[in-house]
C-alpha cells in the first residue's frame, strides 16, 4: 500500500502543496518529508536542483495502538492506561496497570511478544516505518538497571576469582545491555552460548593485559 | 479467547474481513483454529513463525488467566 505522494517542484513549500492537492488533505493530515531541499544553483542559473517531497498521508497510530492493547488488557483482566509519546520514528508506548506480571511474563516474553505484535500492526498501514516500544510500570527500564548492576557484581567476581560465570537465559535484548556494560570494565570480557531461547552470556577473565 | 486471537489476526492482516477463529473446548485446554486469506498467511506466521510464536506467547497469557491451556493452529 503505498500511502504516500512524491512531488518535485522549484521550492519545498510548493511541492508540498502540490503534493496535497493531490492527495486532497490538509496539511494537518498529512507527515512531510523533505528528500532534497533542492538549490538555486549559481546565479538562478547553473546546476539548479528541484526540491523533492515525500508526503505520507497522517496514520492514526493512537487508534491503531488502541484498538489493539485494549481487547488483550479485557482479557487478561487489567483495567489500565495507554500512555502513547512519539518521537522522531518511534512511539513509545507506556502501559500503567496493577497486576502487571501478567503483561510481562516470563522473562518479559509476554511483553515482548506484544511489543512486536504492536509493532506489526502499527506498520502494516504505512510505508514509514515506527519503532514501537512497549513498557508497563518501567519495567524495561528497572530491568535494565537491574541487570547493569548484576553485570558489574559478577564482572568483580570473575576478576577476584579468574573463574567464568555463566549468567542465566536472556534474550537478544538483555544480552545486549549486559555485552555493552562490559565492554570497557575490569578485566573481563564476554561472549554468548547456546541457542535461542536459552542463549546465555558468559563472563570471562580476560588473561592479556592490555594497556589504555 | 477467541476474541482476543481474532482481533490480534485483524490487526495483522490485509484483510481482516477474511480472518476466522475456530474454538474447540475441552475440559482443561481450548483449540484455536485460526483461518486467515491464503495471501496472509505469511502475515500470522511470519518468518521462522516469528509471528506465530508471539501471538501463541500472548494467547498462553490469557490462557493463565482463565486456568487453560491453549494452543493456536493456524489452518490453510
């Protein structure tokens, strides 16, 4: 489904406008992208370029997100609230509920996987691509310094004991924030086992001292 | 259940209008037999059933809720 309209034209604010014509909708409706601002040229005359726009009819993401949170918050029985902010490509998605392990599940792959899902059906309209993130009660974000804080106990015990740790499943995610803390800490260095969904990190001493 | 499975298949597809939800109860599990337009299929299934596992992942949850054990199958 192609939802959006190219048009090139001397000045930016031009192409925009013909570009909604076409369209029929109002600025208000519609997300403009500017491709190429177009120039001058030397003197109006020599190696002038056309302004180029790209206008994507507005996607009601709100009603889309929605309509698909709040059947699945029915169903498990949570009586909560959607906060939706956007910015740039993404749109951050913040649940607040009681009762929220339900939502999370094991491991955060319930939230995950309604992360994902949401993503698709946000997508599926546009050709513009959101990122969408979901959290309930800043889970993600207490997660994170949870798992920051496990990382640099366990990097300090790998170091005193120069034994590996090998640290419990986590997923892409996790792995990820646990890699990135370690990269320049102590003398450790880490690397992944195993398969999905039980690929796990490990913690090695690092035996070659290298000097900064 | 089988609401939710519908309306999650809705939000995926091309053409909701073709997604249908069969429910088969037993004592302790429930069957979702889950029927979408052959040129959506790649859409609830996704690739390496990405799709599929994570809408079997949040079905499990509501599954929880009601006691249940489900399983979701997608039919051609």
């Amino acid at each position: 489904m192609a939802d959006y309209v190219e048009k090139e034209s001397k000045s930016v604010e031009v192409a925009i406008e013909e570009a909604l014509n076409e369209m029929n909708i109002d600025k208000e409706d519609a997300d403009i992208e500017i491709l190429d601002e177009g120039s001058k040229g030397l003197f109006g005359l020599i190696g002038g370029r056309n302004a180029l726009v790209r206008v994507y009819k507005k996607v009601d993401y709100e009603e889309i997100i929605k309509s698909f949170l709040y059947p699945v918050f029915d169903m498990l029985g949570i009586d909560g609230d959607i906060d939706i902010t956007a910015e740039n490509n993404t749109l951050n998605v913040k649940l607040s509920a009681e009762n929220i392990g339900i939502i999370i599940g094991r491991r955060g792959e319930t939230l995950d996987a309604l992360q994902y899902l949401l993503g698709l059906a946000v997508n599926k309209r546009s050709d513009k691509f959101m990122r969408v993130t979901l959290d309930v009660c800043n889970y993600r974000e207490k997660r994170e310094e949870t798992l920051i804080r496990l990382a640099k106990k366990l990097a300090d015990k790998v170091e005193r004991t120069k034994k590996n740790i090998t640290l419990e499943p986590m997923n892409p995610y996790e792995r990820r924030i646990i890699h990135a803390t370690l990269q320049d800490y102590g003398h450790v260095e880490t690397y992944s086992i195993g398969d999905e969904p039980n690929r796990k990190v490990v913690i090695r001493y690092k035996r070659e001292y290298r000097k900064a | 259940m089988k609401e939710l499975l519908e309306t999650i298949a809705r939000a995926l597809v091309d053409c909701p209008e073709d997604v249908y939800v069969n429910e088969v109860e037993g004592e302790k599990s429930v069957i979702l037999e889950l029927k979408v337009s052959k040129d959506d299929m790649g859409k609830v299934i996704g690739k390496q059933g990405r799709i599929a596992k994570a809408i079997r992942t949040v079905m499990k949850a509501a599954a929880v809720k009601e006691n249940k054990r489900v399983s979701v199958e997608i039919l051609q």
